[in-house]
C-alpha cells in the first residue's frame, strides 16, 4: 500500500479531516486544488451567508481559526453580523492549507476502483497510489442541476450559477436567472451591478431574504436568544439540534432523515445581494419554465403562470441557472461504475454508517454527500469539525499514534 488513507478533495471538509490525522501520525495523502470550488466557483466578492464563527476550518488545537487570520491580516470580522467575503475565505482556507497540511498534492483523480487490498486512484499526473482507505471529500461542484427544458440549448448560451465568477461580458445583455434560492440571488445582483438586464423567473410564490442582523440588548436580547438560539447553520431551535445533534438524525428512519435534509435551510437568500435584488431586480414569481430554445439568435423561453394558467414569454440572450445542486454517487465522474453501484444509496446519497463509511468498506463520504446521513450540518463549513474528530478517531484506530505538534498560521 502506498498510503493508509486517502483523502480526495481539499475543501474546508477534506483539510480539517487532514489536519487531525495529521495530529494523529496516521500514514496520509490527500489530493485536490486547496480550496478550488472557492477559487474557481463562486466569486471574491460575494458576502457570505454563514456568520464568521460558523466559518472556521478546524485544526486539533483550533489556533488557526478564521477570527485569527482577520486579525492579522487586517481583514473586517466580528463572529455575527459582518459578511465575510468568499475571496476571504478562500485566502483563509489556502493558508489553512499551507500552515497545516503542507503535504496536499495539488492533482486531480481522474480514476478510483475497488480491488481486493483495496483501492487504486489514479492521478492527473500519471501517478497511481493504493490507498487501504478512501475518503471523498468532493464537496458539490460535480452535482449542479440542469432542468430538462434548457438541455437542448447551445452551451454558450447558458450558465449555472456555479460556472461564473465574473459578469463584465453580459453588460447590456438581456439576462434570465432561473430560480429562487440564494445562488440566483446573489447571480441576479452581481448581474444587475455589472449593466446587464436582467430578472428573476421561480415557480415560488416568493423569494426568501434573510434580515439583516438588528442591534438588540438586554431582557429582549436574552428572549431573542431563548426563542431563536444561535448556530453554526444560523439561528432557530432546528438549525441548533441539527448542529447540536448529528447522530440522533442519524437514528431517524431513512425517510424522515431525507425529508429534513431536503427542506432546511433551503432557499432564503443573504441580506446584502438580497437587498440590492428586491430593491432593483424585476421578479416574475409563479412562473414554471416550459420550453427553451434558439429563435432568430436569442433564446425564446416559455413559461407557464401557475396562478393565472396562461402562457408568458420572453426572448433573452443568455439564461443563468440557479437551479440548486442534486447529489448523486452515479455523476462522480472519476468514479469507477462497478464501485459506484456498490454503494448502497438513499436518494442517490450514500447510506453512511456511524463512522461515515458507505456500504463498500473502507469507502467514506463527508460534507454535502453525508448530509442524507447526518442532516443539514453536513452540508454547511461548520460540519467539518464533527466530521474530522469522528472520522479521524475511525482511522486514527487504525494506526500507531504519533502525535505531531500543532502550529499556528504559516507565516
């Protein structure tokens, strides 16, 4: 075997799961661009939902928190009501990297199989490793969701929102943005702001925005707390026994568990591009997108209004997609087809046991593809501290401890 463990995916899930096994001398490689969804997917500029406290990767010692980096690198933080910026965060998460999992090799898996010793991945650069464990920490970005009406349409025509970082090549473009949770929000405003014409189409009979956080003290403060407690996945007694109490979702019958998963936490926009969008962005709400296609070089979309029953359309040059993500074992592109149909699924989510293991041993999911085992935390930044203290108590048994001092941020 060339390692014990291997780690695919440096995400905040996969670089806090690093970081523990490394604390716990457990033989180790992960493999992934460190923060590259970040990098890659979502924009410097955009003001994050999560509170800075619920922001944090996690080391062992917890010395390289977020609150720790802003400080020395003179970024604005407070642990509530200060939007972090997603470029940030993503500085954060790379120095995380740099400071505590110094060995990431910057590469992609293009192939992992199952063999009797155990697995094989095979690497961008030629390598192949044999690895006795395996963890996925991929995260979302191979699991955005394209309605079937828009399948048809010439790639360069449309975008999800995950495919775009910046909006300069759509000033003076007419643009549709499908959907109603915070990704077309926050693709809405970004749009808007860069002199494109453009507008929200959802089936929903609104678009939730979070309120911004209010300045209160005293006996009502201490109410507020009471009635609507906070948490790493914002605040509400549900989103505090979801972070409070993983493994009692865990026990909840399959049905219930995906049921929840599903349904919290989904839509509701962040204050900041939310207001700009209410304020300034046209919304078409209760329609349902029926068709999409190509006539005279724009795209015609046709729409249904639910309330009224009448068709409504519209000719745009370019439609955006925020159309949310579906997780499926089966859409891991480097994943071999004779492993993936190995693994026993709930709605196309891995079944996980107590310890993240799938039904193949040695095969482990965290982050957003544990979230139908575990619930909603899993799919938030937050989670990664429950899931490297479980999954690297799991491993780290299966190896001689040597523990390995903790340092603070690279210099």
């Amino acid at each position: 075997m060339n390692t014990d463990v291997a780690i695919i995916g440096a995400g905040p899930y996969g670089l806090s799961l690093a970081a523990h096994l490394h604390d716990r001398g457990v033989n180790f490689r992960i493999f992934g661009r460190p923060m590259g969804f970040w990098r890659e997917h979502v924009p410097a500029s955009l003001r994050l939902k999560a509170e800075g406290f619920a922001l944090d990767l996690f080391d062992p010692a917890r010395r390289s928190t977020l609150a720790r980096f802003c400080k020395e690198r003179g970024y604005p933080y407070a642990p509530i009501g200060v939007p972090i910026p997603a470029g940030v965060f993503r500085e954060y998460g790379e120095t995380f990297q740099k400071t505590h999992v110094p060995q990431l090799q910057p590469c992609h898996v293009t192939h992992l199989s199952r063999t009797l010793e155990g697995f094989v991945v095979h690497l961008d650069n030629g390598e192949t490793v044999m690895a006795r464990n395996v963890v996925m920490a991929v995260g979302i970005e191979h699991f955005a969701y394209t309605p079937p009406a828009v399948r048809s349409l010439p790639p360069e025509r449309i975008s999800h929102t995950f495919d775009e970082i910046a909006f300069e090549r759509f000033a003076g473009k007419r643009v549709a943005v499908i959907g109603a949770g915070s990704s077309a929000v926050d693709t809405a405003c970004f749009l808007h702001e860069a002199g494109a014409q453009t507008f929200i189409c959802t089936r929903r009979p609104k678009i939730w925005i979070n309120h911004p956080p209010r300045d209160i003290s005293g006996l009502k403060l201490l109410w507020t707390r009471f009635k609507k407690p906070i948490s790493g996945l914002g605040t509400g007694w549900r989103s505090r026994m979801a972070c409070d109490l993983p493994d009692v979702f865990h026990m909840l019958p399959a049905r219930l568990r995906l049921r929840i998963t599903r349904g919290h936490l989904g839509p509701a926009a962040g204050w900041v591009t939310g207001q700009v969008v209410r304020d300034q962005v046209p919304i078409w709400l209760n329609v349902d997108l029926q068709s999409a296609r190509m006539h005279d070089n724009v795209v015609h979309l046709e729409f249904r209004d639910t309330q009224a029953g009448k068709p409504r359309v519209v000719d745009v040059d370019h439609v955006f997609l925020g159309t949310g993500v579906k997780v499926d074992v089966e859409r891991i592109p480097f994943l071999d087809r004779v492993l993936a149909r190995a693994i026993r699924t709930e709605d196309n989510m891995p079944a996980l046991s107590h310890s993240f293991e799938s039904s193949v041993p040695g095969l482990y999911f965290i982050g957003p593809m544990a979230a139908g085992s575990f619930g909603p935390l899993l799919r938030f930044a937050w989670g990664a501290r429950f899931a490297a203290r479980r999954l690297s108590a799991r491993l780290g048994r299966q190896s001689v401890p040597q523990p390995v001092p903790q340092p603070a941020f690279a210099s």
